[in-house]
C-alpha cells in the first residue's frame, strides 16, 4: 500500500502525481475502517482528502502554515504527518487528539475547536511573517459554515485591507453540524452553479490582448468593461469588493483541478481565496447521505453504516429539553427557541416541526444569537437561546451588556455543562458559572435529574423576571419518573435530600447523584453526611447556609465546573461576607485544562468519583479536628 509509505509531507511528495489518486482512496479507507473502531468525525475529514493531499503535496508544511478552521478536518493532515499508528487512540484519554494540537506536531501550527479563528490566527502570522523579513505561505483553511462566523468576516475584512500575501482555501461543503444558513451561503450556492463565469472571463481576457494598445484611458475603459461583466455573471463579487483575488469555484476532488488552482493562487501577490467545492462523507455512502449523523459518529458497522448504540436506561438530558421546549410553547404562545447551527445537537428538530415560525437557527453566530433573544425580549416574547456552554463563551459580551445589564427575559438552556468527554479541554463546559455569576440580575440553576430539568424550564420560563440559566449535561438522566404536569421550584432554594449530622455535601447538578453515593460510603466510616441538592449557584439558599454555620457543621462544596469563581466559590463569599466561620472544602476542576477521554475519566483525573471524594473529604475532616 502506497499508504504504508508514507509518514511525511517530504515522502507524499516522492510519488508521483499520477500516484495520489491512489493514495487519497487508500486514506479513505483507512479512515472508514480506523473510525468504524473508536468514533471521531467522519463526514468532514472524508471531504478534504484530496484538498488535504494536494496542500502538503504543494506546500512546505510546517514552513509553510496551514490553519485548520474549526478542526473537524485535520484526521488526513494528522494521517500524512507521521501520526496514523495512533489513530487506534484516537480521542481516547492520553491518546491521540481529535483536534490540532501543537504538543502532538509541528505540523500543528493552530489548536482550533471552535470555529472562525483561522482567518484571524493566519493574519496575525503573516504579519509577523512580514515583519520579521520572513517567507513562507499562510494558508487557512475554512468552512462555508465557519465563514458565517463573525470573527471571520472581521478577518476578511482586515485581511483585504491589509493587502497580505496570503492564500485561504474556503472548503465549501454546503454543510456545518446543521444546514448551513444565512445571505452568505447563498451567495456561495450562486458561485457554485455559476458555470459560465471562468470560461467568459478567460474569452475577454483574450479578446483585450488582442487589442493594440491606444493608451490609458481606453485600457482603463477596457478593465471597467471586463469588470463588469462579473455582475452579468454572477450575482455579486463578494470576495472580490473585500480586495481578494478570487479563484474558483473548484472540484475539491479532482486533485489534477486542485493542483493547477493552487499553483496559481501560489504566484498571486496579496491575499487569495481559492473556492473549494466538496462533498461532506464522500466516498463512504452512509456519511455522504447522512453527513449529519456522520459529523461526529460512534463506533459504526463499515457494510451497513448502522451505528453501533449503547442501550440507555434514561434519556440524555438534550432529549428532554427538546420534548419540555414544545410543551413550554404549546403552553405559552410567547415562548420562542432560538439556536446558532445546533438545531440537531440541541435535539429542536421536532420544536422546528411543530412551530416553524418560532424557532431560529441564525447559524455559527453566538453573538448575534444571545443579543437577537435579547431584542425579542423587550417586545414581550420569551426566547430560550439553547447553546452549548462552551459556545456560549463567544457571546460573553452580549450576555453581560445586551441581556444582564438591561435584565431581560432570556432563558439561557446552557447544554453541554460540566465534561463533554472525547472533545475534550476546547469543549469542556465548566467556565460558565464562574463567567455568569458575576452578573447582576442572572439566575443560575442545575437539576439533579431529568424530572428536575423539566420543571426548571418551567420556573425559568414561567416565574422569574430577568435573565435565567439552566445547565444541563449532554449526558443521560437518571431514569427517574416524569411528573405530568410542571411545578415552579422555589428560586434559590436548596432541598436537603439526606439527614447527616457530621459533615454537609452541598452538590449542584450533576454531582448530586455521586454525594449521595458519597454519603454510603462514608457511613461505613461512622461519618454521618448530610448531602443537600443546591439546585441554584445564583442567589444561593442562604437561610440553609446561616443554619450549618449556626451548627458548625464542615461543609464541602461539589461541582462538575471550575472551582475558581464557581459554586464553591459563590459558597465561600457568603461566609467570608457574613462574618461567618466554618470550615469549607470546595471540590471541583482546578485550575487546568482536561484533555480529552471518556467522562469518567475526566471525573476521575480531578478526584470527583465517590471513592476519591471520600478520602479527600475524610482527609478533610481530620486536619480540621487536630486545628480545633
């Protein structure tokens, strides 16, 4: 296998050109056959194959920089640097990252898991490329969904101005996470089946060199003539206007069409945008009819592409959002949901069904998003933004100055909270408390189970003025029973769910369930634990904060989310405020970034399963009998 031989752009570039045809289906397979093992994201890596080939076939990575926008692509720019012994391991703990990683490569020269970057990330390169009297190619690499991103168009907006030598590569493969949305896109469609633009421009570039010269201004009448024959063509020039040299559309999989475009993108000055179409799970029929389900897959059957399902005792969290959001409306006529390019990942597909008119998906644009829920809040309506935590990062200003500040009835469905498992340290969701809780007016929950979740909604929705956040994890309930009918909770009351008289395990969300099996286990220990369900991080129960201060009675603090400025932390204020002393142990995430692997294992690397808590809490309790 021609494959097998290579471990490097240096040995890609030893084969003859002839050859990568050969090479790209061997890639293929290997990556259907690889993935069908460990999972990972199929459908967008199957697309860039030949891209991916003809740019280190072309280009002298990592001298030459390539970005990958987002990440979801670079499995065939890891298999062609030296790295496919480890797809075995790929997005296992300690093992091979599903993203760039620069630790892994230098091939890596940009860690992406959020889209949109790229542009920015390559300005700032050739820069400083330019600055230090450098030469090499910027070349990033983007989607047509990632485009849509704010960040982006800022970027191409400076980047145009600045005149930088610079080629982006725009992989347009119609498709994000969700159907991509929004005027961009179709202008992109316009290009793609625009087949006469090339051809005609190439017609009159001949017919003008024909012409003898007669001087300045008929020449200059001549370009303005050439010129405007675009707009007869094509239906805007977008990239063109933004000072882009525009070349394409191309077949992302004809190398030979590929090469020939890149080669002249390489000996264009300034920046150029070479518009690759491809297809999202090409080669592999299951992944090019579903692209969908095939993003980010699990293990899979290569014949039948029939996935390989873990049976659930209890639906995921995302699920019963999904089912609660529709009853919510049926309910309220005001209630609208809103998601930027989640509509599938936050399972609103049924809600879009069922009320097409109120739910809106602006695409990969999480500023807009929070501050659009925003607008339709000041006219009465009540919009649920379901996003995931580690996006809702991006619309942070928005959320303090467009909602918070002018506190407005925004419900903030935070999916994703706490460890996401294989994504890994660029999608974990455990920042949001500590970013959300410095906000006046914000109400910050987490149900303890999935009967819980439904009436949180129901409270955030129905009963609180201003802005609300509802966590919920992406993984499944507890198979608890569902009550028929809502019931507000009591905002910033905690429920105290077992007697203890020794220790208090305060927990919040998804660390209930392992306090109480916490509390059996320090029972075996003759350590009477007391385990409260907090169920709000913002305004805290602190009726039932004064009582275990007046009982003297240690406290320790569990949550699936950064100790600094967290839960723990909200709880530690109180005190420190109050005057009261008491001794406290805030568990959490310290202060690092976890890396990719399963939840549990992320669970057990900060020492929050059970058996951990309870040597750290009984550690606990003793240094503070010897200090008394």
């Amino acid at each position: 296998m021609l494959l097998e031989q290579i471990n490097s752009p240096e040995q890609l570039k030893q084969r003859n050109v002839e050859e990568l045809p050969k090479v790209a289906e061997e890639i293929r397979q290997f990556l259907i056959h690889s993935l069908s093992e460990t999972g990972g994201h199929l459908a967008s890596n199957l697309g860039v194959v030949e891209l991916t080939i003809a740019l280190h076939y072309l280009f002298d990575s990592p001298k030459d920089k390539l970005l990958w926008d987002v990440g979801h692509q670079a499995y065939v720019h890891k298999l062609l640097t030296g790295r496919g012994h480890l797809f075995p391991t790929l997005r296992q703990h300690q093992g091979l990252c599903g993203f760039p990683k620069m630790r892994e490569s230098e091939h890596d020269v940009w860690e992406t898991g959020h889209s949109s970057t790229s542009l920015s990330g390559a300005m700032g390169m050739a820069a400083a490329r330019d600055i230090k009297g450098e030469s090499y190619q910027v070349i990033p690499i983007i989607g047509d969904g990632a485009l849509t991103g704010g960040m982006a168009l800022e970027a191409l907006n400076h980047i145009g101005e600045e005149k930088k030598n610079m080629i982006v590569i725009l992989n347009d493969n119609e498709m994000s996470i969700s159907p991509n949305v929004g005027a961009l896109h179709n202008h992109l469609g316009r290009l793609r089946t625009n087949t006469g633009y090339n051809k005609l421009k190439d017609e009159v570039e001949a017919l003008l060199r024909k012409i003898p010269s007669v001087g300045g201004p008929f020449a200059n009448t001549l370009e303005r003539i050439k010129d405007s024959l675009k707009y007869l063509v094509v239906s805007g020039v977008f990239f063109e206007h933004l000072g882009f040299t525009y070349l394409g559309p191309v077949d992302g999989h004809e190398i030979d069409e590929l090469m020939e475009i890149l080669r002249q993108a390489a000996h264009t000055k300034g920046p150029v945008l070479v518009h690759v179409v491809t297809k999202k799970g090409y080669g592999y029929e299951p992944a090019e009819n579903d692209s969908v389900v095939y993003h980010g897959v699990g293990t899979y059957k290569i014949e039948s592409g029939s996935l390989h399902k873990k049976s659930a005792k209890a639906p995921a969290y995302p699920a019963v959002f999904g089912e609660t959001v529709i009853k919510l409306a049926e309910q309220n006529e005001k209630v609208v949901a809103i998601t930027p390019a989640m509509i599938t990942g936050s399972k609103l597909n049924a809600f879009q069904e069922r009320f097409p008119k109120r739910c809106f998906d602006v695409g990969i644009a999480e500023q807009h998003a929070v501050t659009f829920a925003a607008g339709m809040a000041t006219q009465g309506l009540k919009p649920i933004l379901a996003i995931y935590s580690t996006f809702l990062q991006r619309g942070y200003d928005q959320l303090i100055h467009d909602v918070c500040r002018q506190n407005l009835d925004v419900v903030f469905a935070v999916d994703r909270a706490g460890f996401v498992g294989e994504d890994g340290e660029t999608h974990q969701g455990v920042y949001d408390i500590s970013f959300m809780r410095n906000q006046p007016n914000m109400v910050i929950m987490m149900p303890k189970d999935e009967n819980e979740f439904q009436h949180m909604l129901y409270t955030a929705t129905e009963h609180i003025h201003g802005p609300v956040a509802v966590r919920y994890s992406k993984g499944a309930g507890l198979g608890v029973q569902m009550d028929a009918a809502f019931k507000p909770i009591p905002v910033g009351k905690a429920e105290v769910l077992r007697e203890g008289s020794d220790v208090a395990l305060l927990a919040f969300g998804t660390m209930v369930s392992p306090a109480l099996q916490t509390a059996e286990y320090l029972l075996e220990q003759g350590i009477q634990a007391k385990v409260i369900n907090a169920r709000f991080a913002k305004p805290l129960d602190e009726a039932l904060l004064v009582e275990l201060a007046r009982e003297q009675m240690p406290v320790v603090t569990i949550e699936e989310a950064c100790i600094q400025g967290g839960f723990g932390s909200a709880v530690l204020e109180f005190y420190a405020n109050e005057g009261l002393t008491l001794p406290v142990l805030p568990l959490g995430i310290p202060d690092v970034y976890v890396e990719h692997g399963s939840v549990s294992q992320q669970l057990e690397e900060v020492g929050l399963t059970p058996s951990q808590m309870v040597t750290t809490i009984t550690q606990f309790m003793a240094q503070k009998k010897q200090q008394v």
